[in-house]
C-alpha cells in the first residue's frame, strides 16, 4: 500500500500480524494495535483519527493519534484486530477523567510487542536485564 509518497506495510513488523487497513476501520469501533503509548485504540470516522489513554508519571489521559496512512513522521496506531467488549470506555472527549482499573490499559501489551514466535527482533514485550534473568 503506498501514501504519501511511502510504502505502508501490509504485515505489522514485530507479531507478522496483518494490519487492518484504513478502509475498512469503523466509527466508534475499539481496536487493539500498537503506538508507543497505548495496545486499545478507538477510531473516530469524523476526525479521522484513535483516540486512546494514555499513562504518564501516574497520569491517565485521552490522546489522538493517526493511522499509518495519514502519518509518515511521528507515532501511529498500527491496527491488528477489533476489540469486542473492551474494559474501559474511551470517550472522544480529550477533557475526560479516567475511571477504570490501569491494568486494563496494559492487557495486550504482550501479544503487541512480542515477537517470540517471529524472531524478527529481540523481544521487547519479555526483556529482562541480565541481572534479573534466571
């Protein structure tokens, strides 16, 4: 897929998951995905971005970010997969206080990052420093 004037992948590069184009994201929809700051993404058709939570110095709060398609420079949401009865609401409100458990916002870090099964790269969702290895 081209934009742009750059190639977009058609597999995310750490988990060789197909990504889920552009074209095919509904309004309203959560997402699993992966950006540096966020795993669960909602798509939001009118302003054509995600909005997601996101936790910062034990600060929780709204972000938008674009789709791949839309953005060749900085951080993007790369889709995986639909999220269906996600654990938090992600409201498009960047003034909205979060109410869930934190842990929630953390529960697809693994199958986002790891690339075990791939091989493609040191696996960041299972590092650990060499003095903690057993």
């Amino acid at each position: 897929m081209t934009t742009g004037g750059f190639e977009l992948p058609e597999f995310d590069e750490l988990t060789r998951q197909r990504l889920v184009p552009k074209s095919v994201l509904r309004d309203g929809v959560y997402y699993i995905g992966r950006c540096r700051n966020a795993c669960v993404a909602r798509w939001n058709a009118t302003e054509q971005c995600f909005y997601h939570w996101r936790e910062k110095f034990g600060r929780i709060y709204i972000e938008k970010i674009k789709h791949p398609v839309d953005e060749s420079e900085f951080d993007v949401f790369r889709v995986l997969e639909e999220l269906t009865g996600p654990k938090f609401e992600i409201p498009f409100d960047e003034d909205a206080t979060f109410t869930g458990d934190p842990e929630a916002l953390r529960e697809f870090q693994v199958q986002v990052w790891c690339s075990c099964q791939t091989g493609v790269s040191s696996c960041i969702a299972h590092f650990q420093p060499a003095d903690r290895q057993t």
